[in-house]
C-alpha cells in the first residue's frame, strides 16, 4: 500500500511539475531569417481575456476579476496589422493568444496597449501565439523607423537599437 501511495505522490509532483523544454533559438534575426513564422508589425488595440467561447472582458476596464476565479480562460491581445514582413497573416487584426510558458509560447502580458511591435507568428490550433524559445517580438518607433530588443548576437547580449528596414531586409 505504501509503495502505490508514494508512485501515485511522485505522478502527480511530475505531472504538475511539466513546463516547456525547448533550448534558445537565438537572436530575433537568427530566429526567423529562415523560418516558416510570420512576421508583422502592428499595434496593440486592447488585452482581453476570453471566458468559454464567446464572453470576452477588456482588461482594460475596472472589473472585479474575482468573480470570473472560478472559470477557465484564456488571455489574448488585439493586434492592429500595419505590415506583414513575412508569411500569410490576411487580416487587418489578429487575437494574439498569452500563455504561462508551459507549453513553449509566450506570456504576453508586458505588452502595453497603443505601443507598436514586430512579432513572429505562430499557428497552434487556430490561434496566433509568440514561441518562447528565442526571441520574437521586439517594439518598434514608427516616427524613427527603429525597433529595439534582442536582435543579434548571443543570448547575453543587450537590448539594442537597429533600423526597420535593414530588420526587413534581413529577414524576408
């Protein structure tokens, strides 16, 4: 009896314990130089978060959230399309859906709303998601034609500033 009480204990510590086990990709250049990602750049229009199918709160307004503590969700955030670099994205918005890490995609959460981003898209089950296993978003300034993040070099490297189009021109 003892002996399935622990075996039963040490399954369910390994189940809960399961997070994502990719490696680092690289840099947002060598990440999508040569990948099947999308990459657009757009703005964030709202952060919501989904209830079900269809019920949807805008994060953005004061609701007390503690009512919804007992139902699943998911967060996303609404991403006005400027540009597609590179890929298939046909849409003037997307719903870009955040994750807690587990499962290798991206919590988006430090995203601010009306600031102007580069993204690399991917497609898990018919949802537009950020993969977190290198870097793929990086915030661009319309005004100087710049984005700033991880964009070359090694992990260890700094953010750093470099130009929109030479980004463009690297990657497509």
């Amino acid at each position: 009896m003892r002996k399935i009480l622990l075996t039963t204990v040490f399954l369910l510590i390994s189940f809960m314990s399961f997070g994502c086990t990719c490696l680092w990709g690289g840099n947002f250049i060598k990440a999508n130089k040569d990948s099947r990602s999308d990459v657009v750049t757009g703005k964030v229009i709202g952060m919501y978060y989904l209830f079900g199918d269809k019920e949807v709160l805008d994060k953005g307004e004061e609701t007390d959230l503690n009512q919804y503590s007992d139902r699943p969700f998911k967060k996303f955030v609404r991403i006005k399309i400027e540009e597609v670099i590179k890929g298939n994205v046909h849409t003037n918005t997307i719903d870009l859906y955040s994750s807690f890490g587990f499962d290798c995609t991206e919590d988006l959460s430090y995203l601010e709303t009306d600031k102007w981003y580069v993204i690399s898209l991917i497609t898990r089950n018919d949802e537009f998601r950020v993969h977190s296993c290198s870097e793929n978003i990086l915030e661009y300034f319309p005004k100087q034609n710049m984005v700033t993040g991880k964009i070359k070099g090694n992990f260890k490297k700094s953010m750093r500033f470099y130009n929109y189009d030479k980004l463009k021109r690297k990657i497509s």
